[in-house]
C-alpha cells in the first residue's frame, strides 16, 4: 500500500505513527506476554481508512486491495492452524494478518521471510532476553507502584508466580512489518 499513498498523505506521519504504536504493542508483549485486540482493530481500522483514502483519490486499483485482502485473509488461515496445534498464540496470527494488510501483497513474502529471521534470532536471544526483561520488568513495575492502585497494570509475567516461558513474538512480528515497511522503502 505504501506505494500507492506517495503524494496523497503525508508518509511521515503515517510511519510515526505506525512505529509508534508498534513500539508500544511490543512493550506490551514483552511485559505481558499479550497482544490486545484493541491493536489489531486500530491496525485495521487506520489500513481501512487508508485505503478508502487511496480509492477516493483515484490513485489505486481494486486488484491490488483485493490481493491484499486475499494475502492476508491466507495468513490468518495458516495461522490459526498453528495457534490450533499451539505454535502460535491468538495475538500473534491477528496481528501478523492486520499488517499483512499494511505491507500489501507485493510485500507479503518478504515481510514473512523477515519476521521468521527476527523469530529466529528471538530464539537465539532467549538467555539475554530473560535476564533483560526480568530488568525492564522490575523497572516498570517501580514506576507504576507510583501511581493510584485504580490505575496500575497488573503484574508483568515475569514478575508473577507462574511467568510464561513463551517468546514475545510480537517483537518479531512488528520487526518484520517495520523493515517491511519502512526500509524496503528507502532501499
């Protein structure tokens, strides 16, 4: 899709908003081990916007929304087989299928091909990572005790009495979307 915005909004703000967001989700994966659908609905709802925005202007096809759609639609369905057999939590196939609306269907396979790097690596990084979130956690949980008990978050999962021993592949996921689509940009 992004090609197709050029000259229509202003892209900057779109990818300052876009990695803002996924920084934020990350986080929120990393400390919680949870993808909230409230992402996947923004996600959705700004690409929808975007995209009648795109069609309003004249500047893109149907073809192309339609293949991405298509592409998309086909990353949900492989991922729910995994999350069925317990590869991949529900979070994670509903937010790799919204950016793969992001990216489009002309960037669908790198996009895949790099978030299985990232997930890759992720892997490797598991006896950095939980020494580093276990730190990040602490801290975290430091600041919020600040704050009224109304409006504090619940305990980060490593901080609890049963942490997940999951990967926070939403750092992959949004890995893969942001080289996507912010460097395939530049390249």
């Amino acid at each position: 899709m992004s090609e197709q915005l050029m000259g229509l909004i202003s892209i900057p703000v779109v990818y300052l908003t876009l990695g803002s967001m996924l920084a934020v989700l990350v986080a929120e994966d990393v400390l919680y081990r949870r993808i909230r659908n409230f992402w996947v609905v923004v996600f959705f709802i700004l690409w929808c916007g975007l995209s009648g925005l795109v069609w309003m202007k004249g500047a893109g096809d149907g073809t192309y929304v339609l293949w991405t759609i298509l592409g998309s639609m086909g990353v949900l369905l492989v991922g729910l087989v995994l999350f069925q057999f317990g590869f991949m939590g529900g979070g994670d196939v509903k937010l790799m299928a919204v950016l793969s609306l992001w990216v489009g269907h002309t960037q669908l396979i790198t996009f895949l091909i790099v978030t299985s790097l990232a997930g890759g690596v992720l892997v490797l990084l598991v006896p950095v990572l939980r020494p580093a979130e276990y730190m990040i956690a602490n801290l975290w949980w430091a600041l919020v005790q600040r704050l009224p008990e109304t409006y504090r978050p619940d305990l980060p999962h490593c901080l609890s009495a049963h942490p997940s021993m999951g990967l926070p592949y939403g750092l992959a996921i949004a890995t893969g979307a942001s080289f996507t689509l912010f460097c395939t940009v530049v390249l």
